[in-house]
C-alpha cells in the first residue's frame, strides 16, 4: 500500500462541487481584491472564534509581520518565542527589525511560562506563542504573566484553528491572533491566505491601512504600508471551507485517537496532550532515537513521512547573525533531530490508518 504524507488532492475532492461553483462566481463577478467575500470572510470567522475583529491578509507569514508592526515593535525590542516554532514565527518578528529571544518547549511541544520569566527584559515587548502542531498551550499562566509584566501576548494559531485551553480558543488570549490558511493547514485555502483577530478596534483599523498600501482611503496614504490583501477568490473558498471546520477537526482527531491508542512501540515516543488543552492535529508527531532507521522502514513499507521541524531557527542559515551555536538549546535541537510526522490528513482512509499503525508497529522488531 502506498500512503502519502498528505493529499491535497482528495482534500479538494471533498469540496469539490461548492469550490468550484465559488469559483465561477467570484469569477464572473468581476471583482477580485478586497471585495464582498473577504469582508463576509472576515465576518464569518470572526463571528466563530467570538472575537470582534478579523482582517484577512495574503498569508500567515504577513499576518505576523503586519501585527508586530501595528504595535510598533521594532528595532531594539525583544519578543520572547519557543526555539522549536516554525521560521515563519520568527520571521514575522525580525522583519520587523526586533529581535528573536528563543526559549525551550516544554514537553508538549509549547512555549513554557517557566521559561518566559527567566528572559524577560526591559527590552521585552511581547510574549509570541505558537500553539505548535495543533495543542493549545497552556495560557493561564502566560496570560497572568503578560498582565503583570505589561507585555503584548501574541499567538500564532497557523497550526490551531479553533484548538481550545480551557474552553477558550487559542488567537482570543492575547491582544492579537495570527492565523494562516496554506492549503495543508486545518483550514486551507487554495493558495496563500491568512488573517489576524483582535478585539482591538485601533489595531484592526491599523492592520486594515498596513495590508493595503497604507491607505484607508484610494491615494489618501497615511503610513507607509504593504501590499497583504486577502484575494476574493481565497475568501471565497474559505467560505465555503469554514463551514466544515467542526467535521474537519473530529475527523482528524478520529484518526488521531487512533493512533494514540494502537500505536504501542517502546521505540516510539507518542505526543502528549496537556491537561486542559484540545488538540486539532494538524500534524501527528512522534519522536524516534533513530530516524533515518524509522523512516527508511516506514518508507520501504510506502509510507511517506515528514520532519517538523529538522532544523530550529536558531540554527537556520538566515539566523547565523544572531551568533547561536549548537548547544544553545539542547531541548529543541533534540527534537529537531528525532521528531517524525506521521500521515494525518482529512480523507486519509481507514485501511490505510489500520496500515500506518501496523507498521509503525512491526518497526524494529
Ligand atoms: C504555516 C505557518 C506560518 C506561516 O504561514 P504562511 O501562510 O505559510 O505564511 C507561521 N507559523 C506557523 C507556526 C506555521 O505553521
């Protein structure tokens, strides 16, 4: 049996006749950027997450950038991020000038309140979470702690749409929210796409100038802005996806249930899910001594599977200024080097989970 890592292409088979009756229509309609489906986009996931305001944007990546810049975080401030986040968490962080200050995960893969405390500085704007792989993290501490400390908390939910700590969901705790919707994400779009949420009127009328020129008003530009608009026709799909976001979500956890419970490999380290925090399983990632072994097994067996992340930003060529050696963050760079993606995705057939977990299983015995 042959398992893709991911297929994207059965995902759409999914949506097919609503996508591509929404396509048609944004098409004809002669109206492609910053129209009627992006504002009832913007509406529709606003109103489903319970917050005030959503601004949609071309990507998650910008969603980060233009946040940190409508609160003015620049050069000289320091905004704390867990050393084992995807580069685009930090990217949104130093393309604006500031700078990365990494601390280690704790054992749920989340950024860890113990840690914040110890690198704050008077430098410190702001604490960025990444709810990395689809757990919430923990953020009643993280909260209390951004209170007393008068810190922007930030959240990138590009991996956790609609993942829960406390019954809460995660993008609501802080001041701001980031979300991305790359096609693999829980919620895709057919290309690039993201947006940012807050309660905060002036920081979404701000993000609203920023993505489009800065302007709110055509040639009446009063900062200087970026080009990060939300396509009507990514709006518009995303429309149609986000009204099954609930059947997505349990549908991944359904698998995901699965292999916790049938995965059993004393080689094999399954994720944990901490107390109070759902989990939406945008990736399934199990920790492996030997790696190369276990995907070399897995993939003679046609399983394909993937590595997030194989090298932490603080290691990554683009970060080589910021003067970090191996060693720096001996908890991270663990990870990097045995943390393995198993096949997860919506449509994933229940003959081939039953072949996943077989193998996973039979490895070295
Ligand atoms: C995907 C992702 C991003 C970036 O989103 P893009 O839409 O690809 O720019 C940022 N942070 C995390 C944690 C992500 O997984």
């Amino acid at each position: 049996m042959l398992i893709p890592f991911n297929d994207l292409k059965r995902n759409f088979k999914i949506f097919q006749s609503e996508l591509e009756a929404k396509a048609i229509d944004v098409l004809r309609s002669g109206w492609y950027v910053l129209g009627k489906e992006c504002e009832a986009f913007e509406n529709e996931f606003s109103r489903t997450l319970g917050v005030r305001y959503c601004i949609g944007v071309d990507n998650g990546l910008n969603a980060i950038k233009l946040g940190c810049h409508a609160l003015g975080i620049g050069p000289g401030d320091e905004v704390i991020v867990q050393a084992n986040t995807y580069i685009a968490t930090v990217l949104g962080i130093t393309l604006n000038g500031a700078t990365p200050i990494f601390v280690e995960p704790n054992i749920f893969y989340n950024i860890d309140c113990d840690h914040i405390i110890k690198n704050i500085t008077s430098r410190t704007k702001a604490v960025l979470v990444t709810h990395l792989y689809g757990q919430a993290s923990d953020m009643t501490d993280i909260s209390l702690l951004c209170k007393k400390y008068n810190l922007y908390l930030l959240e990138d939910c590009a991996q956790s749409h609609f993942a829960k700590f406390n019954n809460q969901y995660t993008g609501t705790f802080g001041i701001m929210g980031f979300f991305s919707f790359y096609p693999t994400k829980n919620l895709g779009a057919i290309g690039d796409a993201g947006c940012v949420v807050t309660d905060d009127e002036n920081l979404a009328d701000k993000i609203r100038v920023l993505r489009n020129y800065g302007s709110k008003e055509r040639y009446h530009n009063i900062i200087e802005g970026y080009n990060a608009r939300l396509d009507e026709i990514q709006a518009a799909f995303l429309r149609v996806k986000l009204k099954y976001i609930e059947k997505i979500t349990h549908e991944r956890e359904a698998i995901a249930n699965q292999y916790l419970q049938r995965i059993s490999n004393p080689k094999i380290l399954l994720p944990k899910i901490a107390v109070g925090a759902t989990h939406v399983w945008y990736l399934f990632v199990i920790q492996v001594e030997e790696r190369n072994a276990f995907r070399k097994f897995l993939s003679d067996n046609g399983i394909t599977t993937d590595v997030h992340y194989p090298i932490p930003p603080h290691l990554s060529e683009a970060y080589k200024g910021l003067g970090y050696t191996p060693g720096s963050f001996p908890f991270t760079e663990k990870l990097a080097s045995s943390v393995v993606s198993i096949p997860l995705f919506n449509g994933l057939l229940q003959e081939e989970i039953d072949y996943v977990i077989k193998v996973v299983n039979e490895y070295g015995t």
